[in-house]
C-alpha cells in the first residue's frame, strides 16, 4: 500500500471521528409553546407537575409527564429532567393545588436561594426579565398525589369534582417561583417550598 493512500485513510478516519464528537448533543425537549406572561407558565408548571398521560395501546399503559409539563419548565430544568419518563421535581415535591392565590414579591431570602442553585451550573447563560413569585394556595397533604392531565383546569388547578372529600386532607402551603423570559416565552426558572418560619 503507498504512503498517500495509507495517510488518506487515516486523515478519512480522523475526519470521520472529529465530525461523530462534534455532532453529538444532548437531547432536550425542544419547547413548542411560547408563554407570554408569567402568570400562564406558573399555571402549567403547578397544573401538570402531578398530571400524566397514558400512552400505548390495548392493555399495555405507561404514564408519562405530560408535553404541557415540559412546556413551563426552563432550558436548565429540562436539560435535567432530560426526557419525558425521568424525575419530575428538582426541588422538592410540587403538591397539587385546588386553588391558590399569586402575587409577584420582592424577597430576599428567594433571591439568594435563586442566586445560590447557579452554583451547580456555573456557566450557564440566565434568562432575562426575572420575576419572582409566591403563591399560596390549598392542597392536598398526599404527596404522592397523580392527576389525570384532563382534569387540569386552564389556570392549574385540579377540577373540583376530584377534590378529597376529606378535609383533614387539605392543606394550605405555599411556594416561591422564579419566572424568566429565555426568549422561548415565560419559563419557570426555579421554585421552593415556603417554610412556616419564613413566613
């Protein structure tokens, strides 16, 4: 075998594997939805953060978070969450709401708990236009609560008709939720329980 043709294969090879590196990504839902206020990616992030949707055929089911979930979520959440079948709450349990209040606030215990979850990604490029919220609202003490995705009503509470009978059941609890514009619409960026000392 000559020499040129030896180094073409091998220059071949080397192309071939530096374009194979270069074109790898990590997948990540592609967001089709844009939310134009706040407000609308709040009530999808609580609305279907314990919903899902059953896929398959015949007998065969599984339950995935539903698209609408995914749509809320910011590019950093999504790139955690990787796909629509892994671990839905990134900072604690999200509970389902049957009613709530929100108010935009100006804390400083969100912002500094905000300014401290970039220290895991430090080069992450943030959103602009941050807004931070508290919402209180009245949920259900079951942690481990699911909801049928057709039961979520437009503002992301769970129809009233699949309200727990029992109001020991019920609990009031809040959140604190950070909203950001990617340029993909409204995102929610970060959320975290309130503690009753924080109040």
């Amino acid at each position: 075998m000559k020499k040129s043709t030896l180094y073409s294969i091998i220059s071949l090879i080397i192309v071939f594997l530096v374009i194979n590196t270069l074109s790898r990504k990590t997948k990540i839902y592609e967001k089709e939805i844009n939310f134009t206020t706040p407000e609308e990616a709040i009530s999808n992030f609580i609305g279907y953060a314990n919903a899902y949707e059953k896929l398959g055929s015949k007998d065969t089911y599984i339950n995935i978070a539903p698209a609408e979930f995914l749509e809320s979520l910011s590019r950093r959440y999504r790139l955690y969450i990787n796909n629509r079948n892994d671990f839905r709450f990134i900072n604690g349990y999200i509970p389902t709401f049957y009613s709530y209040e929100l108010a935009e606030v100006n804390s400083d215990i969100i912002k500094q708990y905000y300014e401290e979850s970039f220290k895991r990604i430090p080069n992450y490029k943030r959103g602009e236009n941050i807004k931070f919220y508290r919402l209180d609202g009245i949920a259900n003490s079951n942690n481990k609560e699911i909801v049928d995705k057709t039961l979520v009503k437009d503002n992301g509470t769970v129809s009233s008709s699949e309200r727990s009978n029992v109001e020991e059941d019920l609990i009031k609890t809040s959140l604190h939720i950070v909203v950001v514009d990617e340029g993909e619409g409204f995102v929610v960026d970060y959320y975290t329980e309130i503690l009753p000392d924080e109040i």
